[in-house]
C-alpha cells in the first residue's frame, strides 16, 4: 500500500536521482548548520561559523538553490569545506590561517556563484565546450593570485575532466588540458606525470596551426615543455648513473628543441646530450656534439639572444675537453 515511489535495493538509481539526492544532503547539512548558528549565537565552536560573515554566503546559496543550481550550490559548498579543512591541516602560524576564507571573500563567491552556474546550465544543454570555457575562465582569470593556487588547480583538473567530452573542436581544448595538467605536475615535482601529458599535448598539436595569447604556436610550446621535462628526466638518470637511457633521453629531449625552432634551446640541448656522452666515457662523441651546435648557433643568420654565462660555460668545456685531443686541431 501507500502512494510513495521506492526503489529495490539491487536497482541502481538513474544519474539524475543521484544528484538531486547528493543536493538534498547538502542543503540538509548547511540548513543544519544555519540553524545551530542562529540559535547559539554567543557558543564558539570550529562548527559554528558567526553569522556576520555568512550573510553573503547564505544569499548567493539561496539564489542559486532558488534557480535549481543545485550542482554549482554542492560544488560551492564543497570547495567551502575544502578551503576550511586546508586551514585546519595547516594549523595556526600558517600562511593559509592568516589568508581570509571563502566565505569571508564576496568577490570570489560571486566569480564562483557566476561561473559555476553558467557551467552547470551549459552542461544540461549538453554544450561541453562552454562548461569547459567557464571553468578555464574560473582557473586562469580569478584565480591567478598565488593564495588561490588551489583552486586554479581545482579548475584545471575540471578543465581537463570537461575536455574528454568536447568533440566538435578537433581536440584543441584537451591540448589546452593536457599541457596545464603538465604543468601543474612538473610544479607538484611529478615529473613522470607531467612528461605523460606533455607528450599527449604534443601529439594533438601536430600539424595545427593553433596560437596562445603570445603568438606561439601550440606545436611549439610543446617542444618546449617536452624538452623541458626529458632534460629533468635525464638529470635524474645521470644522478643514478644510468647514462645509457639518460643518453637516449637527451636525444629526445634535442629532437623536441630543433622541432621547436629555437636555436638556443637546440643548443642548450646539445651541451646537455654532450655531458651525458663525457660522464658515459664517449668523449669523442660529446666534443664532436658540442662543437657542432656551438657553430650551428653562432653561423645561423637569423637572430639569435645569446645567453652569455652558458656561452662561457660551454666554450671553457669545450676547451677543457680540447686538452688531449686532436679533434678540434
């Protein structure tokens, strides 16, 4: 009997069900709070957050909640938590617990009010690409401050989430992803995770004709993270005397600087591939590498920004290796 709707227990509940019932919980939850704070307005407790610097807060939720946002009022009210639980791990003297929260920050809650909801509306329409732009928008723009890192990576990781979902841009935006999930992992010392990308983003730029803001080319860029990142790679394997693959990294790391097309790069990626042939015992090699990039640099007639400690360092090995040796005379 009875006019209400159950499900069996072995019976999955639809996408949709979930999310209204996770949105549920929630407002649940802060409706809990909310009360607990009004009605011991005078107790001090971690749980209780003092009214005054709510209202704001309490507002936008409304309105959202009001609109059907339900997923950007979860999202919000996560990232709340998210900040407070930081602030609670860090402990007091930390640089994070003198910073103001969330909810102490109106500028940031409408940015995030604003951007979430548009995201959310975009994503119901089935128009992933906008979902993608709100939450670059989020990651890049208003959240550039150095205090903010965590939520620019929060946005980056949707980004890149988002991007796997957009089909009509021939893989331009997951490019985008992939080279700012790179980076992210190279700055958090994840070197092997950030090679991965690096080289997911270099492939999806072959052969496009794709600029950043600057004017360089996508392809480029990727050269250059690449480059970048097997020069790391191989610093390590030289550390752990594993010349041989260090060797072969550095090889990479030299084909990623000529693609790229900057000459000083191609020759920084030399000098480095030559020390990896002199630490290997191969000395014929690592001058004959050297003294060829050094001539390819300087006989190039386009030009060319000399960075003149590394031409010192490299001319003074170039000299020291010349000692005992007939190659250069």
């Amino acid at each position: 009997g009875g006019c209400g709707v159950c499900f069996p227990i072995s019976q999955p509940v639809l996408p949709m069900a979930q999310s209204l019932l996770k949105a549920v919980l929630v407002i649940c939850t802060y409706l809990v709070r909310w009360r607990t704070e009004y009605r011991f307005k005078g107790l001090k407790s971690l749980f209780l957050i003092p009214s005054n610097r709510n209202s704001y807060k309490k507002n936008i939720c409304i309105d959202m909640l009001r609109q059907g946002y339900h997923e950007s009022f979860s999202e919000l009210f996560a990232l709340i938590q998210k900040w407070n639980a930081l602030r609670e791990a860090a402990g007091p003297g930390s640089a994070i617990w003198q910073q103001k929260s969330l909810e102490e920050q109106p500028d940031k809650l409408h940015q995030l009010c604003h951007f979430l909801t548009r995201a959310e509306a975009a994503q119901r329409a089935g128009h992933y690409e906008e979902v993608y732009d709100n939450q670059l928008y989020l990651a890049y723009y208003c959240f550039s401050d150095p205090e903010d890192k965590w939520l620019s990576n929060y946005f980056y990781e949707q980004c890149f989430n988002t991007a796997q979902l957009i089909k009509i841009d021939g893989g331009k935006r997951e490019a985008q992803a992939h080279a700012n999930m790179g980076l992210i992992s190279e700055e958090q010392g994840h070197v092997m995770k950030a090679a991965e990308h690096y080289e997911v983003f270099y492939q999806l730029t072959e052969g496009s004709t794709w600029k950043d803001e600057t004017g360089h080319t996508y392809n480029s860029l990727a050269c250059e993270h690449l480059w970048r990142i097997y020069t790391l790679l191989a610093d390590k394997m030289l550390e752990n005397k594993e010349h041989d693959q260090a060797i072969k990294t550095l090889i990479k790391a030299l084909k990623m600087a000529k693609e790229g097309g900057d000459k000083m790069m191609e020759g920084e990626a030399a000098y480095y591939l030559s020390l990896a042939y002199h630490f290997a015992g191969e000395q014929q090699t690592a001058l004959s590498v050297s003294y060829f990039k050094v001539t390819l640099v300087f006989s190039t007639n386009r030009p060319v920004e000399v960075n003149s400690s590394w031409v010192s360092v490299l001319l003074t090995w170039l000299l020291q290796c010349r000692r005992g040796s007939r190659f250069l005379s």
